[in-house]
C-alpha cells in the first residue's frame, strides 16, 4: 500500500500544470500514487498529464467529460489506495518535504488530520505572504470547536481543500457534494469533522498557494454566485456545531450573521422561481 494519495482535479490549467507536477513528483518521499483526473479540459492538461504518466508509473491520469471539481476529487477518493490522502489544486505547488512532512505529523502524532500552514504566493510579483494558525501541535477537537468559527472567519483555514492529509479510512462513505460550485471543499469537511477527534496543526510552509491564476473560480460576479446553495452550507455548518454542542457565543453569533447574509442575497440574486 502506498503511503499516500495524492487527488488533484484538472480543467484547463495548461499553463500551470508542468510545474504542479513536477513539483510532486520531486518530494523526498517516494511511496505515493498520484491520481490527476482531466475534468473534461479543452486545452493540452490532459495531454500534457497523459506524457507525465508514462515516465512515472506512480501518475495515474482519468479522462472525463466535465462535470465539475466536487465530481472530479469524487472520483479520485473512489480510486484512491493509499493509506492517506491529500488535496492538491493544478495551479499550485508544493516544496520537495510537503509530502514527508505530512506523513510524519499524522504518523507521529497519531493525529486523525493535519492542517498545515501554506504560502500566498504571486504568478506575477515576489510577493509572498505566509499563513499558519497561531495554534500549533496535537489540539482535540472540543478544545477547537468553541473558536472554530472564529478562526475560520479570520483564515478559511478549516475549508481550504489542500494543505491537510486525513487517513483513506476516516472519510470512507464521505463525498463533495456535486450541485455545489463554490465552497464545495468546506461543505466536504464539515462531514469529515464530524468524526475528526485530534488535528495536529503543522507550522511549515510547503503548500504555495497561486493567487490571481488565470481561470480561477475564486471571483465571480454576485448574480453568478449560487446564494441559496451557499445559505445551505452554512446551514450545515449550523448544524455540525449544534451536532457538537457549541453552537454557542461566538460561534452562535458569526453563524447567524453569516447566514442572514446568505439569506438576504439569496432574496435578491437567486431566481425566485427556484428559491
């Protein structure tokens, strides 16, 4: 059994995906199986995927019709074999101890997930800005959960898909939801925290997170945005805490606020006729 498994969903990222790759398979450590699946792309990625896998035999490449970034990572969990998994998008990249470091700290600690910090970095610029939690090591979840809305306002970092590792046993049955087309990976997690008891926050910095890449689905205008699906994440997200019992002070109060937002521009931006 391999180590770990490596999912990265592919659409049109062509400019990007050499340097993705390579930066995989350039980590110091070797027992992995790496599953790149073209989400239907109408550029080279797939093309240039497929050359990538027959010169490493630990690539595998799946070839699909488009169906989204949820459908795409679903598929990648249903072929994964590895004894861990982990996320990585086709823009970005990792150093050459990602991997390694990874395996050490849920190995070490025992940790039913690691969330690492990352780097920000620029296609067009030096600048980088380093991200990482002020909290670090082995924390059970019921020492994080009264903060957890706190902390997920001010960094996102529960939801990012990437930068975290979680064994192939713990998300079994767990899927991305395939009608949602943004915040899908937060959607995804907050299933898989539901049965997350510890999580060993990791200090370095070997994930580089693109900003401004081109075809990036972070920035859409309002009248793209799907409200009503996003009203129901965070209606998710009310029940996970209420499932933990933490529903409460904080938490209670970001949640609110956040879904009353939702509800408000799902009243103005959504089709009525669906609402």
């Amino acid at each position: 059994m391999k180590k770990i498994t490596i999912i990265m969903p592919v659409f049109n990222k062509e400019k990007y995906i050499r340097e993705t790759i390579e930066s995989v398979l350039n980590q110091t450590l070797n027992e992995f199986e790496f599953i790149i699946i073209d989400d239907g792309s109408t550029d080279k990625s797939g093309i240039i995927s497929d050359v990538y896998a027959r010169k490493d035999e630990r690539i595998r490449v799946i070839h699909i019709p488009n169906g989204g970034v949820s459908n795409a990572r679903n598929i990648g969990l249903d072929m994964a074999e590895g004894e861990y998994i982990t996320f990585i998008d086709a823009d970005d990249r990792v150093t050459e101890g990602y991997l390694e470091n990874l395996y050490d700290c849920i190995t070490n600690s025992k940790a039913d997930m690691v969330i690492s910090g990352y780097k920000k970095v620029w296609e067009d610029s030096d600048k980088v800005e380093i991200s990482s939690m002020n909290i670090l090591g082995l924390v059970e979840m019921d020492d994080i959960l009264p903060y957890f809305a706190k902390w997920q306002k001010e960094t996102g970092i529960f939801g990012y898909c990437w930068g975290k590792v979680f064994s192939r046993e713990l998300c079994q049955g767990i899927y991305f939801d395939t009608s949602i087309r943004l915040a899908e990976d937060f959607d995804f997690y907050l299933k898989l925290y539901r049965r997350v008891k510890t999580i060993y926050f990791d200090n370095k910095h070997n994930y580089l997170y693109l900003q401004e890449a081109q075809n990036s689905s972070v920035a859409k205008s309002d009248y793209e945005i799907d409200y009503v699906a996003q009203l129901k994440i965070n209606l998710r997200y009310k029940e996970f805490l209420e499932l933990k019992n933490f529903f409460e002070g904080n938490n209670q109060k970001i949640l609110l606020e956040k879904i009353s937002n939702y509800f408000y521009f799902s009243l103005f931006y959504c089709d009525l006729n669906n609402f």
